[in-house]
C-alpha cells in the first residue's frame, strides 16, 4: 500500500510548474513536504488527485495506475482534506462527514445507517462526537480541521493527502491535528501532508520531502534533511538549527535574529 | 545564548509539554456551554407536515371564491368526477358549483401548486450548482427568454396555447444561447454561466421592451404587459397538460440527485476527491432546472421571488442539506403560490396579478430573513 511518483512533470499552459518529481509515500508512515510558497505544492496534489489535465510521468497509487482511474476509483484510494473549507451552506458537522460516504453511494440515493454508523465512528476516533449536530460555520479552526480529517477517514481511502493541516491553527490545536495525522499513519494509512512548519515536521513525520520551483531538493528522514544546509537552500534564508531534548526536536532559528549585529 | 538560559528555557519547555499533553486530552471541555446546535424539524416529520398543510390549504382553496362552495360539496364534486359516486338524481349542488371547482378551480389550483414547487426547486437547485445563494430560477435567462417569446407570440397575434409554447421555446433557447457563450467567457465555467445569463437576459428584455413600444397600445400592449407580470387567472387543462411532463421530467431528476447536489456545493475539487464527478452532476441539475423554469414562466408569466425566498425560509425550517431541502421547497413553493394566488384572485374581483404580489410578500419577507437573528448564509 503505496503512493509512488515517477518522473512527473506538469506544465500549465507552457509554465512548467513541476518538473521530473520522484518520489515514494509508503504505508505507516507521514510523508512531509516543505517548499516555499509557490513552487508547486499544491499542483502536486492535484495532479495526484486527478484534477488537472494530463501529466507526464506515472503516478501509481496502492499498485494501480492513476492515470487510468476513474474520479470514482480513485476516491477509493486517495482521500484530500483541503486547507480551508468554506461551505456556502451552513450543513451540520453531520452531513458534511456524510458527505465522505458520497462515493459507495448509488447515483441517486442518499446515505443511510450503514453510512452514518461509519460516520459516528470517525467522529468517534478523533474525539468530536459532540460536534455531530453543530453548524459548521458555528465550528473553531481546530474542530473544522478534524471534521475535514474525519470526512476524509470515512471515504475509506488508504491514502491521505493533507494540504496544510495546520496552517491558520493556534498551537494547542496544531498539536492535537498532529498528533491524530501521525497516529492515523500507526494505523496503516499513508499520509502525505504540506507544511510550513520545519520543526514540526521533523517531530511528527518520518519522511521529509523539500521541494522548490517545481523540482526535488531533498528526501529522507527528519534527521537527514532538517539541517542548515537544506533550510538555507530551501527558504533562501540563513538558519542556525540547533537540537534540543536529545535530539527529539530540533529548531530553526534565522541568524539575522540571533547575530551579534542586532 | 549562554548555558544558564538555555537550562531555564528546557526547564520551561518540559512544563510546557506536560500541560500540552494534559490540554490534548480534554480539548473540547469548556466549549459545550457555547454550542448553537440547530434547532430545526428534522427532515421526515416536516415533509409530513408540509403534505397535510399542501393538503389543506388545497382543500381551502377550494372554498373560497366568487361561488361559495362548502366543504361538503367540494369533496362530493370531486368524487363524482374521479370516481363516479353519485348518480344525476343524487347530486346535491349546483352544475354552477361543478363548472367553478372543476373548470375553474382546480386546474388553476394544480397549476399554482405546480409553478410554485418548480420555482422553488429551481432557485434552490441554481443556488446549490452555482454556489450562491442569490441566484434564482431567471439566473440563466429563462424568464427573459420566456417573456421574449411571448411578448412575440402575443406581438404576432398567436391563441392562447400557442403563446405558451412559444414562451417556451424561447425560453429553452435563450438558456442553450448562454451555455454557447459561457464557453467562450474567460475565466471559470461557472462564473462564465452567470456573467452569459445577465448579458442574454438583459438582451432579450430589450427586445420584449421593443415589442412593447411597437405594439398596439390598445389591445396588445395590455395583454404583453399582463402576461410579463405573471398571473395564473384563465388556468386551463390544456395548460396542465401542456407542461405536466416537462415539469414532472425536471423535477424527478432534481428529487433523485439532491445528494450529489450537497457535494457539489464544497466546490469541484473536493467533490472530485469525494468521487462525485461534479462537472456531469451540475450540467444535469442545470438541465433540469432550466427545464422547469421554462415550463412553470411559459404557462404563468414572469413570477419573482419563490425561487428565492422559499428555499431559504426552508432552510431555516429544515437545514441546508439538499436531502430534505429539496422534497420540503417543492412542497413548501407550491403552499407559497397557492395561497398567494388565493389572495390575488379573492382580494379585488379583477384579480392581482400574482407576480406583484410576490414581489409585495417576498421582498420584505427576504429583508426579515436576511437581517433577522439566526443562521448567515
């Protein structure tokens, strides 16, 4: 149970926005993938997604071709959470977990018991069961993000792509979305994630993908890439990174900050 | 950074870290005192009560008119004419009373139920493919295109029914007109549809303002001018029988895919991700809407404000999942105009034409709901 990307390159237009990306998602683990604002991020899961046009390159999910999937066979294996959700409509948290059974649906009928059994039982494992019958509009960023997890978690996909998790999040609640991404991965998902958080992502993953302007920069684990060198390449900003509590966390300081200029 | 303060900020961090694990685990205490859960019918008991208030108001509208007609003798007329139950000698009413509810009455009453459930399932189904609240059964130039043509048939001297289908046909036109031209707007699809709609329809209200300045003032601008305010005076069965299928094959679809519609509403790409193929769903719904409007503006004129205000009054009753907002619109439109058509046919003899009083009842109606306490849309 994977997600494996070979050799993929997309251009809008004639803007090449990704270019010969290679990379592996394996199952149990959190995938993490930095880059600095526009360079590609969010093409890369689309194009994983199937949401844009043609792509060179493969992408291969769980062992099938994506390419070859149809929108319904592919939401069987790859659930999204988008970085913000607005709903127009003020659904409850309810319906817009339901939602996520959408897929093993017939055309025309609505969910049932089966459905809203699976339902309860996602609330259930991110700890929001009283949440179910609030407005989502009536939700903090916090809980939104969990019930986006939890939609997710009940379209039965092995793969989960999250776009920022915890963008827009105070720190008790980046924390609590963490700690659920990485124990969803304990229980055999593959979970890939955008951030901007370094730190975080050395803590809460155990793969570590850097990425700018639309190629690769890095891959490997937490401790290989989380260092001067990539941050410096990476963020085109001069760092210190110092490791703390025996090197369980580490910690990117720019220099200019702590330079005996200032 | 000497040692010393490194020492302090550890010491700190493992606090810290103790509280944090402390605060994950009960993070949704203290929230619950604030919880504004909704306090709607849930969705099986309101469409229960909407078909016995559909039910009754049918059976009131009944009685009320020119001819008082007790409730006796409605419900014997009505199973004479359906079932057969009394023979000559034992009829009891009038063959006056018998011409009003069956000639007059209860065509106009089906079709008033029928026009406010189409305009109703329309404006709620453009404003779930559309992501957009305002939108209503005319976004897409149906009404204009409807106007147009019978503003043109009237123009041309066309009968009664033939006025219809030519509303119509231009209506379905003017609909097929803006899908060309969206495609070539730049820019998103969907804003391309609405951006095409207003240009289209604002062209064909052109036109209908033409017909309107050339016609005879004496007998055909009148009637232009009654029929674009919208009255369902003169209902007939061959009205009925006219837009019945069109209007049953656009809403059986709207009915079937409203889950599809609640996914579509998060935008394509999380529907996409959801396995909902978004693009397919909303040209069906689009289809389908359209195809109501265009039967329910053909046999009664240009009536506003159900396809707006209806659907959002519901979604105060029953919440916004289309699950239940679709059947209860439908049902709660047809209540809407039914008893607006009442008042527009017993208030003055002459009778009200019932797009005014829409107008009249809905505006306000939509500034209460807007500006009142209660959910945003």
């Amino acid at each position: 149970m994977s997600l494996e990307v070979k050799q993929l390159s997309f251009a809008y237009d004639k803007r090449t926005v990704l270019n010969n990306m290679s990379f592996t998602a394996h199952s149990r683990e959190v995938l993490s993938i930095l880059g600095p604002n526009g360079v590609g991020k969010s093409t890369l899961f689309k194009c994983i997604l199937g949401l844009l046009p043609p792509y060179s390159g493969n992408i291969t999910v769980n062992g099938l071709d994506a390419s070859g999937l149809s929108v319904r066979e592919l939401a069987k294996q790859i659930a999204y959470v988008p970085q913000r959700s607005e709903p127009v409509f003020n659904f409850s948290v309810n319906e817009i977990v339901l939602m996520g059974t959408t897929n093993e649906l017939k055309l025309f009928s609505s969910p049932g018991k089966t459905a809203q059994a699976k339902v309860d039982r996602a609330l259930q494992r991110l700890g929001i069961s009283e949440l179910s019958h609030r407005c989502f509009h009536h939700t903090s960023g916090g809980e939104r993000q969990l019930v986006m997890i939890a939609r997710a978690l009940v379209q039965d996909a092995s793969i989960l792509l999250l776009d920022e998790p915890t963008a827009n999040l105070d720190r008790r609640n980046q924390l609590l979305v963490l700690e659920q991404i990485k124990s969803l991965a304990k229980e055999g998902y593959t979970v890939v994630q955008t951030t901007h958080d370094p730190e975080h992502s050395y803590m809460f993953s155990d793969k570590i993908l850097t990425m700018k302007d639309g190629t690769l920069l890095s891959y490997g684990s937490p401790k290989e890439i989380l260092n001067k060198e990539t941050m410096k390449s990476l963020y085109e900003v001069d760092m210190e990174v110092s490791s703390l509590f025996d090197d369980r966390a580490r910690f990117c300081v720019p220099v200019s900050v702590i330079s005996d200029k200032n | 950074m000497d040692k010393k303060n490194v020492m302090r900020i550890e010491t700190e961090d493992k606090h810290d870290i103790s509280q944090q694990k402390h605060a994950s685990l009960n993070v949704q205490s203290g929230r619950k005192e604030e919880a504004p859960s909704h306090r709607q019918l849930a969705g099986p008991p309101a469409i229960i009560i909407f078909i016995s208030l559909l039910v009754a108001c049918t059976l009131l509208s009944f009685t009320l008119g020119r001819y008082p007609v007790a409730l006796k003798e409605l419900l014997a007329i009505l199973g004479n004419k359906i079932f057969g139950l009394f023979k000559n000698s034992e009829k009891f009413w009038t063959d006056q009373m018998e011409a009003a509810v069956w000639n007059v009455r209860l065509p106009r009453v089906i079709l008033s139920v029928l026009v406010g459930a189409c305009l109703s399932a329309a404006g709620a189904s453009y404003q779930g493919v559309f992501q957009n609240p305002m939108a209503s059964p005319d976004i897409l130039g149906a009404s204009a295109g409807a106007g147009f043509g019978a503003a043109l048939a009237i123009f041309l001297d066309f009968k009664h029914v033939n006025i219809t289908l030519c509303a119509f046909a231009m209506s379905l036109l003017t609909v097929a007109l803006v899908f060309r031209i969206s495609r070539y707007v730049k820019g998103g699809k969907v804003l391309g549809l609405v951006l095409a709609g207003i240009m289209v329809s604002s062209l064909f209200n052109a036109g209908t303002s033409f017909l309107k300045l050339v016609a005879d003032p004496n007998n055909k601008l009148p009637q232009i001018t009654y029929w674009l305010m919208g009255s369902l005076a003169g209902a007939k069965w061959s009205d009925i029988r006219f837009v019945v299928f069109p209007m049953l094959a656009g809403l059986i679809p709207l009915l079937l895919l409203r889950w599809r519609l609640n996914v579509i509403t998060m935008g394509d790409e999380e529907a996409k991700a959801m396995g909902v193929d978004a693009g397919r769903i909303r040209i069906a719904v689009i289809i389908s809407a359209t195809l109501v409007t265009a039967s329910a503006v053909s046999v009664s004129g240009v009536i506003g404000w159900v396809g707006l205000v209806i659907p959002h009054m519901m979604r105060r009753i029953v919440g916004s999942s289309y699950r239940w907002l679709m059947p209860v619109s439908m049902l709660g439109g047809g209540i809407f105009l039914l008893m607006v058509d009442n008042i527009s046919r017993n208030v003055t003899t002459a009778g009200i034409p019932i797009g005014i009083l829409t107008a009249f009842v809905g505006a306000p109606f939509f500034l209460l709901l807007i500006t009142g306490r209660g959910e945003r849309y």
